[in-house]
C-alpha cells in the first residue's frame, strides 16, 4: 500500500517538550512528521502515564542516556490513524488504535516517535485496533505496561514462555507474577492465562478479587511475613514455569520462592537495570535472573505476535481487559506534568491518564 496522505496542508502539531535532563516541561509547536516505511501518524486522543515519563534528570544519565534534548517522552498512546506510510496493510485513516510509542529508544531516539503530543509516529507492529466498545482513554492504559509484561514472559532472553492464543492448551505449569495489582502485573496475569499458564499472584488483600478477575488461580498477600512460604504451597507440584518480580523489594523473595519451589527456576525483573544486577548477585543456586526493558519487543517476534497476532481479536472478543482501570487527571498536554507528580504519590489498581 502506498502512503495515504491527508489532502491539504500538514496539520498543526503540538508537543509537550523536556528541554533538558531535570528541566521543567514546556507545551509548544512541534513540527508533523510524515510516516516512514512500516510506521503510521496517530492523532492522539489519550495518553497513559508512567514513571519513566517522570523520571529526575540523574534518572537520564542512568537510564537513558542517549536521549537527545529536546525529547519528547510519553510511551501509551491511544487515538486515530491520520497517515499510513509504505508497506502497512493493517491499517488505514481513521482507524482507532492503541499503540506502544518508541521514542525514547535507543534505536529510535525519535521526538516525532513520542506519546506526548497531538501527532504521534508509531511502528505499525506495535499497534492494535481497539473496538468500538473500548474508549481511548481505557485503551492509553495498555501499551507500555502490556509491552513490558510481554517481554519478560515470553522473549527468549526473559522467561521463554510459550506465546497467547485465541484457543491456548491448558498447561500444568504455574507463572508467579508478584505485584499482580500493577500496570504490569495486571497485563501479565491475563498474558500468562491467555498461554495457557496458571497463575499465582500477589496484592494487597484488596485487590485479591481484581486479580482473580484477571485469571490468578491463587492470591497471596505481599505483606505476609510468610508470603514466600505461602507462594510456595500455592504452586504447589507445579512445576513452576517462571516467575516475574514486580516492584520494590519484590526480587528476593521471588528469587527465594524460584529456589524452593519445583521446576523453572527463571525470573525476570521489572526493576531498573542497575538494581536487578546488583540483587541478582544474591541469586541462590540455579536461580537465574533477567532484566525487563519494556521496548525491547519491538525488534523481535514478541512484538507483532502481542500487537497483531493476538491482541487485536482478544480485545475485540473480550478475552483481554484493558486494565488496569484508567483514571483521567486532565486533559491537555499541560495537565501531563502535574499527572506525573501524582503518580510519584503511589496509585494501585489503577492507571492516569490524560485526555488530548
């Protein structure tokens, strides 16, 4: 399929833009970037916030250092399609899609690839249709958080887990997903279902029917003193396929639970790189761990079996949640920075969002 380009002139973009590491954020013009090969420009409804859209200026140098100022962040996007460039077949104008923004990649390293904005550059891989039952606000809750959850399960440098499908084989295998009521967990616990896996989870106590909702066979309560003991005789014979640590302070006990309980002795954490390296080193016998860094599916296989392969019919049917439940802090790129410093706050069981 050739490009189908608006009639007229391009539109009139507008980002919210860092204009260095530990600078405040600043709304101004942006200019509209066509789409390339395999990519298409998304007019932005809904945007999902998280912490890496926040993060302090020494966060950068840690975490990103390659980002080039100025930089346009923001990885959950959810709006329509405007534009689509050469070679993409999925999609046309006016399209409802969800879609994971790569611009922060080191591979991309792209301001026109950022969520923060009215005009979005996506990676047709990388986006889904929602259906029409589905708002944008609910569906800006997925991308970043259903992408990380993706790559720890199922890259082979993560868990290796077998992929979703629309009709899975029941598997004897248990996946432990600690920090269930997360963005991340909330996504996992339905990935690993929708393979076929049963699931043991952990929250606090109210969120224990949230996460049964998604598919958890059993709950534990990440408080307990006894919670590595109590996970322990929840999977039971397993065996245990994998395991993902979610949240602070979440690796050694599920390192603890990978030693003692029986089969796969993998775990993928969710923690900055740096951390999971240092913790790792902690890592009882034949307990193996790896790091999770959320856009890594996108060059891989992992990305379009989530984002084409399965997703676009599991949410369609009902089979896949949008979750967790989003919760608009404003709209407009202005009300984005203020978002974020409620999300530094804490939130569980929910996902912000901001309306465009």
């Amino acid at each position: 399929m050739t490009s189908e380009t608006p009639p007229g002139p391009a539109p009139e973009n507008l980002a919210l833009w860092l204009p260095k590491r530990g600078r405040p954020f600043e709304v101004g013009p942006a200019p509209y970037t066509r789409p390339g090969a395999n990519e298409v420009v998304v007019r932005a409804r809904a945007v999902g916030l998280n912490l890496v859209d926040g993060i302090p200026g020494v966060g950068y140098r840690l975490i990103l250092p390659w980002v080039t100022f100025p930089a346009v962040i923001g990885g959950d996007v959810a709006g329509e399609v405007v534009e689509v460039g050469p070679g993409v077949v999925r999609f046309r104008a006016g399209d409802r899609v969800l879609g994971h923004a790569l611009g922060l990649e080191r591979s991309t390293n792209r301001a026109a690839m950022g969520a923060f904005q009215r005009y979005v550059v996506l990676m047709d891989h990388m986006a889904s249709p929602i259906p029409d039952f589905l708002s944008f606000e609910q569906a800006a809750v997925l991308p970043l958080q259903l992408s990380t959850a993706a790559t720890g399960l199922f890259q082979r440098d993560g868990l290796g887990l077998a992929l979703p499908t629309a009709k899975p084989p029941e598997r004897r295998e248990t996946v432990l997903v600690w920090g269930g009521s997360t963005g991340v967990g909330s996504n996992a616990i339905q990935l690993a279902r929708n393979a076929g896996y049963r699931v043991v989870a952990t929250a606090s106590p109210r969120n224990f029917d949230y996460l049964r909702g998604l598919g958890a066979a059993a709950t534990i309560d990440r408080n307990s003193p006894a919670a590595v003991d109590e996970l322990v005789a929840a999977i039971g014979e397993g065996p245990l396929a994998g395991s993902l640590a979610i949240g602070a302070g979440s690796l050694p006990k599920v390192m603890a639970v990978a030693a003692r309980a029986p089969g796969g002795k993998r775990v993928s954490s969710a923690a900055p790189g740096l951390v999971t390296r240092i913790l790792a080193l902690r890592a009882p016998r034949g307990v193996a761990v790896s790091g999770i860094w959320g856009g890594a599916l996108k060059d891989n296989e992992v990305g379009p079996a989530i984002y084409a392969d399965f997703l676009p019919t599991a949410l369609a049917t009902g089979v896949y949640r949008a979750e967790p439940q989003a919760e608009i802090v404003g709209d407009g790129l202005d009300a984005i920075p203020a978002g974020l410093q409620r999300l530094r706050k804490g939130v569980s069981a929910r996902k912000l969002v901001v309306t465009l």
